[in-house]
C-alpha cells in the first residue's frame, strides 16, 4: 500500500519555507507566532523542526532577528526579513502563482 502519510509531509516541506517567509514578512515575529501561525491551518510544525530552518535561513542571510526584553520571562527573539529575503519571498510568489495556474489548468482539462 502506499504511503499518503508520507506524501503530505514531503509536499508540507517543500512549502514550509515558503510558509515562515511569508509569515515573517507580515511584520516581525516571535518563533511561537510563526508556529501558531502554521498551526491555525493544520500544519503542524515543533520548534525541533523550526529553529534548525530559522537558522539556515538567517545563515543564508534572508532573515534577521532582534532581542527584544519580556516582562513574562527571558527575552525573546524576534525575526524579520532582510532585503534579501524579501527580494526571495518575490520569486517565491511568483513561483507559488505559477503553480496555482498549472494546478488549476490541468484540473480543468
């Protein structure tokens, strides 16, 4: 039998970048609000998986981050998109566009 199982988490990482780019770039973000942010449409995501990606992705310079101090505990680390990310998160777009219409083309064919 084959594995659907499977299926939705290679097609979930394949777009997992895209997703926390996008949140980021709504404004600057704590790493529980992308995660809150996934979770809201059932992507289910654990900070074991987004912090190894939030450091690739600032060491490949499409994201930055500041401390910013908590009264409810320690301080927190708050990420934003670089010009670089943003310039990314464009060909991103246009990529993710792209391939709504060929979804949708070849579903109505």
């Amino acid at each position: 039998m084959y594995d659907t199982d499977n299926i939705a988490i290679q097609m979930r990482k394949g777009i997992l970048e895209y997703l926390i780019l996008l949140i980021i770039s709504k404004g600057e973000v704590y790493a529980s609000d992308i995660i809150s942010g996934l979770q809201k449409y059932d992507l289910l995501i654990v900070e074991g998986t987004l912090y190894p990606l939030l450091s690739r992705l600032k060491k490949d310079q499409l994201l930055t981050y500041s401390w910013v101090e908590s009264v409810s505990g320690p301080p927190r680390k708050y990420y934003k998109l670089t010009p670089l990310g943003k310039q990314v998160m464009k060909k991103m777009e246009q990529i993710r566009n792209q391939l709504n219409t060929a979804i949708l083309g070849i579903q109505n064919l």
